[in-house]
C-alpha cells in the first residue's frame, strides 16, 4: 500500500481532458501538489493510504476555473458605476476613482476580497490587469491561490508608474522576483489600443518574446473603440496590432465583440487566444463575441469574469452558463457551445491561453491538485441525468463547498482557510465610508 497525502472520494468526476468525460465513484489521489492518479475508489481504497482522507458521497469533483481576465482589485468599486456605456464608465467614473483611491492599501484590500469571492466561486487561478502588480503578487501568495500578474501599460500616469516606458522599467524586477515561483506567473498587459501608443507597444511584443510570457489585452471591446481608432489612421485595431508585431500564440485578445469573417481567419492562422467575458460585455452594451464562430475557426477560447466593477460578481460559473446560453441565442444553433465545451472554456482553455496547460487546467496525472468541489446532494438538484450538464445549466456558486490549489485546502466546506473574513470586512466597510463621503 502506497502512503500519500491526500485522497479524495467522489460521487462523480469531470477530469476535462478528454473532454466531456464523467467518471462515476472515482477518486484523486494528491501527493506533493501533484496528482498522481485517478482511479475507481475501490481501486483506490485498495492501493492507497493518505494522510488526509475527504469523503464526499455526493460530490462532484472539477478542475478548478480559471479566471483568464481579472481586475481584482477593482472589487471594491462593486456597483460604484453601473448602467454606463464602457466609455462613459471609464471616463466619468472609473478612471477619476482610481485616481483619487487606488494605492497599494487599495490593491491589497481589494485583491483579498477578490480573492476571497474567487475562491467561495471555485477559482484557482486568475490572470490579473492591475496598478501594483507586486501587491497582488503578495497576497496570491499569502492567500495559496494560482495568479498570473499582468504588468500593465498605459501611456498616461497612474498611482503605479507615470509614463509607458516606466511602466515597462517595472517590468524586469517582477518577473525576476517570480520566475521560479510555483503559484504565481507574470505576463504583460498592455491595457488596449486606445490606451497605449505604438511604441510601447513594439516594445510590449519585444518583451514578450525575450521572457517568453503572454500578452494580456483588451481588444475590439466596443464599435466606438474602431471607430475612434480608424479617425486617426485606416487600420482597424486587429490590423494595427499585427503590424506591431503582437499577433502570435502570446496574445491574449480580451472582448473581441467586434470581428468580421477576414479577421476571425487571421486570428485563427496567428493562433491568437481570445478571452471572452459575456456578462460585463452584456451589462456595457458592447456587444456580443461570436464564440460558435471562433471555436469553428480553431480558436482557442477562455473565459473571464472582467472586473466586479462591471459585473458585478467574479463567479466563473455564472459566466460558463451565460456564455453557453449566449451563444445558442447569438448564433441560432441549440448545438453550439455544448456543457462539454463550456467546461473547457472555463478551465482547459483558460491554462491553454496562459501558457499554463502543462501544470493546471484539468485533473489529470502529473499536474497540479487544482481541485474545485461541488455538493450535488440537496434536494434541488434532483434528479441528476448528467453531472456534467447539470454543472453548466443547474448549479450555482453556493454548492462549491471545497477547493485545493496545489493540493493545499483552501475552502473547507464553505469556509475560507487562509484568509480572515472578519477583519477582511471591517476593511471593506472602512472604503466604502472612505468613497462615499469624500474630503
């Protein structure tokens, strides 16, 4: 009998790869991190003796989702500016409060509650676009979840850098700082064509390349956003990228609401990943993302929550349901983006689009114990055909009672193991004064 630390018995199991797959009375077995099989728990019982054992009769077990756009600090500016287009949201309200709040206090508390949300939603890991990159890093690892720091770059100042070429400076001690690290990657995030100039730009695509990481962006989000673009010059903003350099496997294409057949082909030949956000594309009025359309094309599509500011919630499952939804609706076609597909989305895509496929993104042997639990047994859920589809069009955020990162218990049943919720509120109510009233 093999001695290990963890093993997990389950109603059910969706590894995701291959995709579609449920195995039922199977379980995981966890030793350093890493998953070392998935077998049936009579074989298991027989092979294995683990440290901790959880029984979890009428559970089923998932990778854990994959946030592939996040602005999590902005959590703490929740209904601060709702039923505004993105461009009036952004001007007349966003940018002007993270003007007046956004500091490292700022970040840290609102990357904790982030954090906190993600985690009660079964999210291991979150690629972030945020001022302070360095403090969202410290309290990932703090708080044991997966993240991807996006160094972001903007051409006009912020509490974080004042130009675009400081901003690119802060860059290398970043990513020195966690090149090795198991938990937290780094990727640059320019945060959109509108917002930053063509050279920082060619330097992003020149960095990229040099420490071979992503690219994380916002792209064709809005009509206005082309057409502002093609006032100044005739490229659309797909075709000034590639000029650039920056279309390639490397980027991540955040939004894409606004496409025609020619660029969806090219996006497709570059490899380029597209990251899509359904509800805060829904709740902005900017569009709606052709997703049938891309997976036809080849192209790989994650999903993402964007930020609570303009969703107002970080729940990856809300966002896998809608986008399975919206697009049967958008493309007429009840066959398009089936539960199998809208799992992959939420998880596989999402390791795929940020380079991470080899170490997290579906329960498979050798990779990281990034687990995510749902409680099936109540009443409501009642009766279960398919687990799988029942996930996608039937449970919500409240049935996920445990989560592992790297096999280290993060939500026990429903209750946070590495953060207070106590203190972290009293300092979430103490912002909430601080921007409502002002000096």
């Amino acid at each position: 009998m093999q001695h290990i630390d963890t093993l997990i018995h389950a109603a059910w199991v969706i590894p995701v790869e291959p995709e579609g797959v449920v195995l039922p009375q199977h379980s995981l077995v966890i030793n350093d991190s890493k998953i070392i099989a998935l077998l049936p728990t009579a074989d298991a019982v027989g092979q294995f003796s683990a440290r901790v054992t959880h029984r979890l009769p009428t559970h089923l077990l998932i990778p854990g989702f994959i946030n592939a756009h996040s602005h999590a600090a902005m959590n703490l500016l929740r209904g601060y500016a709702d039923d505004l287009s993105l461009m009036t949201w952004l001007h007349e309200r966003i940018w002007p409060a993270e003007k007046k709040w956004v500091s490292p206090q700022f970040v840290m508390d609102g990357t904790r509650l982030a954090i906190a949300e993600m985690l009660l939603s079964g999210t291991t890991c979150f690629n972030d676009m945020y001022y302070f990159p360095d403090v969202v890093g410290k309290v990932a690892e703090e708080t044991g979840i997966r993240a991807m720091l996006g160094m972001i770059v903007l051409d006009f100042p912020s509490a974080w850098a004042q130009d675009a070429q400081d901003y690119l400076g802060k860059v290398d001690g970043i990513y020195n700082k966690y090149h090795h690290h198991p938990l937290i990657h780094i990727a640059l995030a320019p945060h959109a064509p509108y917002s930053v100039s063509d050279k920082p730009l060619a330097q992003v695509a020149a960095m990229a390349d040099k420490y071979d990481i992503p690219i994380h962006m916002h792209v064709h989000e809005t009509q206005e956003e082309i057409q502002q673009a093609m006032q100044k010059d005739p490229y659309r903003p797909i075709e000034r990228l590639e000029l650039l350099g920056l279309l390639s496997p490397r980027l991540l294409a955040v939004h894409m609401t606004q496409v025609n057949e020619f660029e969806i082909n090219r996006l497709a030949e570059k490899g380029v990943h597209i990251v899509h956000c359904p509800h805060s594309n829904l709740k902005l009025a900017s569009g709606f993302a052709p997703v049938h359309d891309y997976l036809q094309a080849g192209i790989n599509v994650a999903l993402g929550t964007d930020s609570a500011a303009s969703n107002n919630n970080l729940d990856m499952l809300a966002e896998m349901r809608t986008a399975a939804l919206l697009a049967k609706g958008v493309s007429q076609n009840a066959a398009a983006v089936s539960a199998a597909q809208a799992l992959s989305m939420a998880t596989l895509n999402g390791a795929k689009a940020l380079g991470l496929a080899k170490i997290t993104g579906s329960l498979s042997v050798g990779k990281f114990a990034d687990v995510t639990a749902l409680d099936l047994g109540g009443v409501i859920n009642q009766p279960i055909y398919s687990p799988l589809a029942h996930l996608v069009y039937s449970c919500t955020r409240e049935q996920i009672s445990d989560v592992w990162v790297a096999g280290r218990h993060l939500l026990k049943d429903r209750t946070l193991t590495t953060l207070h919720v106590r203190e972290l509120k009293a300092k979430i109510f103490a912002w909430r004064h601080k921007i409502l009233n002002p000096r």
